[in-house]
C-alpha cells in the first residue's frame, strides 16, 4: 500500500468513524488548532462521511491514520487533511490530529510524510501550507522537520510552506 510506513497507514474515512470524529471536532482543546468555532452533530459528520468523494470535488481529502500493529484495521489514532485544494495553482493546506493517548510516538511525523509524498508525486501538487499557533510548539517542530519553512507570522500565528522542488 502506497499510504504505509512500519508504524502506521492512511485510509479513506468510514461511516464507523462518525463517533470517534464526533469526539475530536468536538473537543475545544483542539478547536485553536483546527479553527473549528462550533460543535459539530453526529449527523453532520455522518453527511461529511458519505459525501466525501474525491479531492477534485470536495477540494479537501481527510484520511485516517491506523497504526499497522493494530487487530482491527478501522481503529484510528487520528487523521490528517487536505484542504483548500487549489488544482489551479496546485497547492493545499494540510492538518494533523493525533489522539491525546496516541502523541510523541512518531505517528504524526509518519503520517505527514506520507501525505507529502502523496501530494507531491500522486497529485501533483507543487505546494503545501499550514498555519500554525506559536504556542503550538510540538507541531511546529512537526512540520519544521519535513521541511516546512516559516514564511510570516501574524497574530501569533505562523505560516508554513513546503515547495516540491524543495522536498524530493
């Protein structure tokens, strides 16, 4: 599988996942991370699911990252974003959310990985963007390590972007 490394994989979202999704939109410790300004339902998330179609449509793709040791392949540990897809200047935003209990063992940095890899030689994309509050210090690091480069700050929000030709 294209999306894997020794220690997890990307997969597509599934209707099963309505309830951990539920959990993690609606936690607002996560809200200053992922600009969520209101709870979400069940059934909002569920129309999310079964909506999702393709990156080219929907102009954002959100997967969900498993850990390879797991017994049941639809247990997540978080998921990771693609958003404001522009095929026209071939670019996006990306996002990660790993589970509290699941942090600093190395998921995230495996998951981006494969995402960058993903965007960059599957499609095609020439750049990649994240914002990033500064007392955000864990993904920061995250993103400085794959390469991301700060290129301004405002409101004690960094900006971050990582160029094709830079990364491969």
């Amino acid at each position: 599988m294209f999306l894997s490394s020794k220690k997890i994989f990307l997969r597509a979202v599934l209707p099963s996942d309505v309830y951990l999704l539920y959990k993690w939109e609606n936690d607002k410790a996560n809200w200053e991370v992922s600009g969520t300004k209101k709870l979400f339902t069940k059934k909002e998330i569920s129309d999310f699911i079964s909506t999702q179609k393709d990156i080219y449509l929907d102009k954002q793709l959100r997967l969900m990252i498993c850990m390879q040791s797991s017994s049941k392949s639809e247990d997540a540990i978080g998921c990771i974003d693609l958003f404001e897809f522009d095929e026209t200047k071939l670019k996006a935003g990306i996002g990660i959310l790993i589970d509290k209990k699941n942090r600093k063992n190395g998921y995230a940095s495996e998951a981006l990985h494969l995402l960058v890899k993903y965007s960059f030689k599957i499609l095609y994309l020439k750049e990649l963007f994240c914002n990033i509050s500064e007392e955000n210090k864990a993904s920061m690091e995250l993103f400085k390590k794959q390469k991301f480069k700060i290129i301004s700050k405002k409101k004690n929000i960094y900006s971050l972007q990582l160029f094709n030709n830079k990364y491969f």
